[in-house]
C-alpha cells in the first residue's frame, strides 16, 4: 500500500513557487523571441529573481527546458486523459479521447513543443534529449496501437498504424488547421478522431 505523500513545507513551497516562476518566465520569453536570444539573465529579470537562483535550482537553459516540459506534462494532465484513453474498451471512443488528448496537449503546450524543437536545431545536448522525448513518444504510440490490434482494418498492420497515428498527431497539422485556417479546437478534435477512425478502424459514421 502506497503511502501518502507528506505535505511541502514552507520553504519546499517557497522553492517550488520560485521555480515555477521561471518557468513561466521562460517559456514565455523563448516563445517570443526564441531559444538562442533567451538569456540566463533576461528569465531571471522576468521572473523577478537573481540569475544565481536560476543556476542554482536548474543548473542551465537545458535543465531549465526540461523542466518546462515536465511543468507542461503535469499542469496539462496528460497522463490522466492517456489513462483514461487506454482504460476505453470501445476502439472507436477509444481514438476519440487520443483526439481529445492530442487537443488538451496543443492548447496547453504547442509553444513548449515549438521551443524544444528550435532548442534542439541549435544545441547537440538539447538534441540528444530531444531524440530520447520522440523515441518514448514512438513506443507510447506503438503501445497505444498494439493494444488496438484485433480492431484494425484490413490491411493496415501495426506498424502502418502507428505511422499514421504519428503523422495526425502532429503539432503542424493542430497549427495549420486552428492558427492558420481558423479551425476551433472543437472542429479540430472532431477531425481527428473521425480521421483516426476512418484510417485505422472503419469509415466514421457523424459528421466531422
């Protein structure tokens, strides 16, 4: 039996508060004017705090970017929706919450995405963690899919479901669609699980 977790202390609160902070002041800076121009020193002036306290609690901008991503995973609720999805019995509801899921992860983090693929065209160490986040990514998908296998389509084998599972979960097609067609997120998610269906399953039955 798992116990509780203890609560924070002050001071723990206090550190995570801090941390947070620059987090948020980073994300919204390398957003804006991109990875390479963002500075130690111009995220600790964001946050309100010295560049010393950033050093000290994440060690460098690469550090600092991993906890960006680890920030988006928790407040995203990501792993919830993916319990949630995968617990589904049905294979067509089951790709409906992937689609709400792949929503909830572009409306809350598309700009993490964006900054950790800039970060990884210009920093080999960056790139190498980078490489690791899409690999896990794979095999996540390819779990997804296994797990969906007696409901496959004619023809279409594990690995080209994947594949294509990869390919409409792509940020870019969520950007091109919402940012610059105008899709709202609600379209959007009704695309792409009727599409996962069509693709993967069988032809959807609603209107997209």
């Amino acid at each position: 039996m798992m116990m509780p977790s203890r609560p924070l202390t002050h001071r723990q609160r206090q550190a995570q508060e801090t941390k947070d902070r620059v987090i948020a002041a980073a994300r919204a800076l390398m957003a804006a004017n991109g990875w390479t121009a963002t500075t130690i020193d111009s995220i600790a002036a964001e946050a309100g705090v010295a560049p010393q306290t950033i050093y000290a609690a994440f060690g460098n901008k690469r550090a600092l970017l991993e906890g960006m991503r680890q920030a988006m995973m928790r407040d995203s609720k990501i792993p919830e929706l993916m319990a949630q999805a995968t617990a589904e019995p049905d294979a067509s509801r089951r790709l409906g919450l992937w689609a709400q899921l792949v929503r909830r992860q572009m409306e809350t983090s598309y700009d993490v995405i964006s900054i950790h693929r800039q970060a990884a065209a210009a920093d080999p160490n960056v790139a190498a963690d980078y490489r690791k986040v899409l690999d896990n990514r794979a095999r996540t998908l390819a779990g997804f899919i296994h797990d969906l296998r007696t409901d496959l389509a004619p023809g279409v084998d594990e690995s080209t479901a994947s594949d294509l599972l990869w390919c409409f979960s792509n940020e870019e097609i969520y950007r091109e669609l919402v940012e610059e067609r105008g899709w709202s997120a609600d379209r959007y998610e009704r695309w792409l699980g009727a599409t996962l269906v069509a693709q993967l399953i069988t032809a959807p039955t609603g209107p997209v």
